[in-house]
C-alpha cells in the first residue's frame, strides 16, 4: 500500500475534541496576543509529542477493556538512564536502542503478568509505575542533566521544518492505523475489547494480545520518555508521573470507550492535541498550577458531555 492510498484511509473523527481544538485557539487567542503565534505553536508541537504518544499507549490499553498506570514511570526511568549513558560516551543511537528494548523489558514483565494471571492491569502497572520510579531514583540520586547539548537532537532536529518530535508521533500513529484498518492483529484488538468471550470463542488467543499491548506500551514509553528527557537536556525519575493520567484523558476525549472495543486511534490524537493545547493556553494566561488541574478537570467533563449528548449516547 503506497502513501497516498494509506492518507486516504484516514478520516478524522468527528470527537468533542475537534470542538475542544477549535474552541481552545479560538479562545485563548482572544485572552493572550501570543498564543497564536508560530513560535508558540511550535512550542505546542513539542509538548504535545510525549502527550500523543502516551495516548497511544491508553488508547490500546484502553481498547482492550485494560488500564497502563506505568507509562509515565517507564517514560522517567528511560529518560534517566539515557542521560546517563550518553554522559557515559555513549552514542546517541545506541542509547536509544537500548532504551527502547528496556522499555520493552517492562511492558513484557506488565504484559506477562497480565495476560497469564488474574492479577488487574491496573494494581500491576500501578505496582510496575513505582517500581520504574524507584529504580530511577536509586540509579540516578534525582535529577541528572546531560553533558552536552547535543543529547537535545531528538527533539531540536528538523527534517527542512518540520521537527523531528512531530515526525515520530505521525509515523508512530500512522503505522498503528495500517495495523488496525488492514492487519489481522488490528483487529483482534478490537475483538479482544469488544467481548472477551467472542473472541477466544473465535479462536484468538487473548492471552497474547493482551500481553502484546504491554510489549507495545513499554517500547511506547521509553519513546516517549526519550523526547521529554531531549526537550529538557535532564530526567528525573519522576517526571513521567501523572503523564498516564493525560494519556487516558486523551484517549477518552478522542472517543475511546472505557468500556473496550470501540475507539479511533485518530481520535486519541485529537484528544491528546486538545489536552495540549488547553495546558499551554492555561500557562500562556498566568494561571496557577492549582486552579490549572480544576480548569482542565471541568473543561475536560464538559466536552465529553456535549460529545455524548451529540452521539445521542446515555
């Protein structure tokens, strides 16, 4: 399948975050004269790459009626062990390599434990999070910087203008829309979400696919913790932590049901776009940390109410 034929499956869904998006520039540009600026737009673009990618994760998560909690404390604890091997001398391709098969490591260690006992996802990734945060924090005694500033090409490379962060998230969420339109695993996934029974009825092993999410989201994660880690030329260990929480919202408000089985990975796109563009609006007007989360939790509530209210949905 070419290029052409694949953009030409895509169709943007028709979410409450398209009304989130619309809404939100049309709004904070009123109240700040620098929001609708390039530069603040290209600020958006790197902010929302770590928040789109987790949404990935959430949305197949979520998909297959489970819950990550671990992505963030994975995405820190790449992030701090990249740090520290480039500090090392070693090569910005191989520190990458190897964050990646770390990540893998714990979605592994999720997906087996998930997939193989009838432990919830949710109390293992939320043990798996702390476990992640912890390693971080025993490796690295807190915050560790990089030594060079070349350690921020990941997220300060562009491709002529368009920068690098921004071609990984479309690459990214263009690869998982050919595996779930036109792949067998695809729809699986949708299978496996949709009703369990069915699926192993159909001859699907569950077992798998759901271990095979966790693989996924812990390569997803170390991605994402790479780009964060890029963008600040630091890590912490924790400084993934609470990007789960956006991963779901994001995934949610593109139109994902929590209850499994129904969802566009486009629409979690738009989702954690909106969630971006409402964070850096809140910064851009001076508003408090504190009054920022009750800001987003109502804005959040009320979009996924008109959603719901024009779906017809109860």
């Amino acid at each position: 399948m070419n290029i052409k034929k694949l953009f030409s499956r895509i169709r943007l869904p028709q979410t409450g975050a398209v009304y989130g998006i619309v809404g939100l520039i049309i709004c904070f540009t009123l109240m700040s004269d620098k929001f609708f600026t390039v530069a603040n737009f290209d600020n958006i673009i790197h902010q929302a790459a770590v928040i789109c990618i987790i949404a990935m994760c959430s949305f197949q998560a979520v998909l297959t009626r489970q819950m990550d909690l671990s992505v963030g404390g994975i995405a820190g604890f790449c992030g701090v062990i990249a740090v520290q091997m480039f500090n090392e001398g070693m090569s910005l391709a191989l520190v990458y390599l190897l964050c990646i098969a770390v990540g893998l490591m714990f979605g592994l260690f999720n997906g087996i434990l998930s997939g193989y006992t009838k432990i919830s996802p949710f109390i293992i990734t939320l043990g798996t999070m702390g476990i992640a945060e912890s390693l971080g924090m025993v490796i690295s005694g807190g915050t560790v910087r990089a030594s060079s500033e070349a350690f921020t090409l990941l997220d300060t490379g562009k491709l002529w203008i368009i920068p690098i962060p921004a071609i990984i998230v479309l690459v990214l969420y263009l690869v998982l829309s050919f595996v779930l339109k036109t792949r067998p695993y695809g729809i699986k996934l949708y299978a496996v979400g949709g009703r369990e029974e069915s699926a192993w009825a159909s001859g699907i092993n569950v077992k798998k696919i759901k271990m095979s999410v966790f693989i996924n989201n812990g390569m997803l994660s170390a991605v994402a913790g790479l780009l964060l880690a890029s963008r600040l030329n630091s890590a912490n260990p924790s400084q993934g932590i609470g990007l789960e929480l956006d991963g779901i919202c994001g995934a949610v408000l593109g139109g994902t049901a929590l209850t499994g089985g129904r969802g566009s990975i486009w629409g979690a796109l738009l989702g954690a776009l909106a969630l971006s563009i409402l964070r850096n609006g809140l910064n851009m007007i001076g508003l408090s940390s504190a009054l920022q989360m009750m800001v987003i939790g109502f804005i959040l509530i009320l979009i996924l109410t008109i959603d719901v209210l024009r779906r017809g949905e109860e």
